[in-house]
C-alpha cells in the first residue's frame, strides 16, 4: 500500500472511531442502567419473599430509570399498599406505579417462587437457632447432634448419652420459634468418661466471661416460641444469673429459668424478680 493509501486507511480508522465512541459509552450506559434495574427488581422481590404478608402473593415487580411497576392480585388493601411501602424502600427507588389488584376471594397459589423461597429462609433459620441452643446447652456435647429443617419440621439425629439429654434436646428445639413438629431419631449411646453432660458445665465455668452467658441466655429466650425475650432483663455475675421484669404466666416463667439454667458454665438462676 503507497503513502496516500495508507494515509487515506488511516484517517478512516480513526474517524470511525471516534464516530462510534459515544455510541460505546452509550452501551456501556445502557448496560450498567440494565444492572441497576435488575438489582433493585431483585430487592423488592426479596424484601417481598422474606414479608409474612406478601410471600404467597404473586406480584411481579419491573424497575425503569428508578420507576417501578407492581403487577399481581392481593386479597387486601393493605397487602397492596404494604407492596408500595417496601418498593418505596429499596434505594434508588423514586416512584411506584402500583397496578397490583385486590379480589377479597384471592386464594394464593401454594406454588409461588416467592413462598419457597421464603420457606428455605425460615428452614435455615430455624436449623440455626436449634443449633445454637443445643450448642450452648451444659449437658448436651457438641457436635453430636445433627439437626435438619424442613417446612417448619425439625429433624434430629445422632448419638447422646442418655434418654434424660434427648428429651432434653427434643424440648429445645420444640420451643423454638418457628417450630412445627420435632422428629427426635437421636440414638442413646454409652457416656464418654470425663465428658458427661452434667458437669461438663462446672468444669469450665470459671474460664467463661459472664457478659457470654448473658448473649447466650438472651439469644436462647428470642429463639425461644414461649418466652417474651424483650419483657425480660438478663444480668449475669460470676456465673450467676439474675432474671427479672415481667412474664404472662407461670409457664413462661418456669420454661424462662429452665433455659437460663441450661445454658453452659451457668451455676445459679435468680429469678425472684420475675414476676407477672
């Protein structure tokens, strides 16, 4: 190629690239709105999937420029404006067109996404608090026991000491919240020497700092389906454990102390101040 052809190819390339340069940025643009619409989309829908309210509804969410659309049926007038509210939430959000429409006789499908979803959430969550409960436990070992959740329905399995530690482990994890049913295939096997659940507690008592057993014993009350954890004040002191504010029955009394009690290296519960 000669000198004026070159030249001449030269030219070209850099007018044709300068020519497509805004059209480059307008995709790159285009592409990073695209992104912008498709997390906001993907919050509401989970803000939706995680609310009691809305799961089982099927409401379809598309986000423009900041703009976002709400299609579906609800039963209620207030399941349409909760809708709005939670759209209105998620950043970056600055309108809502809501076309979502209330039938009084709207019965949800069982098959909604967004219900499944919802229910894996919960499972987890209840696999880790039953965990947790066990862990902290003072007569339970850890990590003998397996725990398993499905639709609400908790499964254990594993090996314990005695039948005493597996009905004591089918109590917690019956009274934790969220909990439907307890399906207890715990096996009872032989005690290890040295490390039996009942004083396990003591022997390590002295080397847990009391502001653990405070976390512990408050975790274990808002885990716990029975038991009002924010009427009640944990305080703990050289082990010792002080419950006091107010309770709604004798019941809940007892199954708050019984927890308290059972959490690792706690020696003593006083519970003079809980009242009704």
């Amino acid at each position: 190629m000669n000198a004026p052809l070159r030249s001449l190819a030269l030219s070209l390339a850099i007018a044709s690239t300068i020519a497509l340069a805004p059209f480059s940025s307008l995709n790159a643009a285009g592409r990073s709105a695209e992104a912008v619409a498709a997390r906001q989309e993907g919050q509401i829908w989970t803000t939706y999937a995680l609310s009691p309210y809305l799961r089982a509804h099927d409401i379809e969410v598309s986000v423009v420029d900041g703009k976002a659309t709400l299609t579906g049926t609800v039963e209620e007038d207030v399941n349409k404006d909760l809708a709005k509210q939670l759209a209105l939430s998620v950043d970056g959000i600055t309108s809502v067109d809501n076309r979502i429409v209330v039938k009084a006789d709207y019965v949800p499908s069982d098959k909604s996404d967004r219900r499944r979803y919802a229910q894996r959430v919960e499972d987890a969550s209840i696999s880790t608090a039953v965990r947790s409960k066990l862990q902290w436990s003072r007569q339970l070992k850890d990590g003998q026991i397996g725990v398993a959740t499905e639709r609400g329905r908790v499964s254990l399995s594993g090996q314990v000491d005695s039948i005493g530690d597996k009905d004591l482990a089918q109590r917690l994890a019956a009274s934790t919240r969220g909990v439907s049913a307890v399906d207890n295939r715990l096996t009872v096997g032989p005690a290890r020497m040295g490390q039996s659940g009942n004083d396990s507690g003591d022997t390590v008592a002295q080397n847990v700092a009391d502001t653990w057993i405070t976390t512990k014993v408050k975790s274990t009350f808002m885990y716990s389906d029975n038991v009002d954890s924010n009427d009640i004040t944990v305080s703990t002191e050289s082990g010792k454990v002080t419950l006091s504010g107010r309770v709604h029955s004798g019941a809940e009394r007892a199954l708050a102390i019984e927890l308290a009690k059972n959490i690792r290296s706690v020696k003593t519960v006083n519970a003079e101040d809980l009242v009704l």
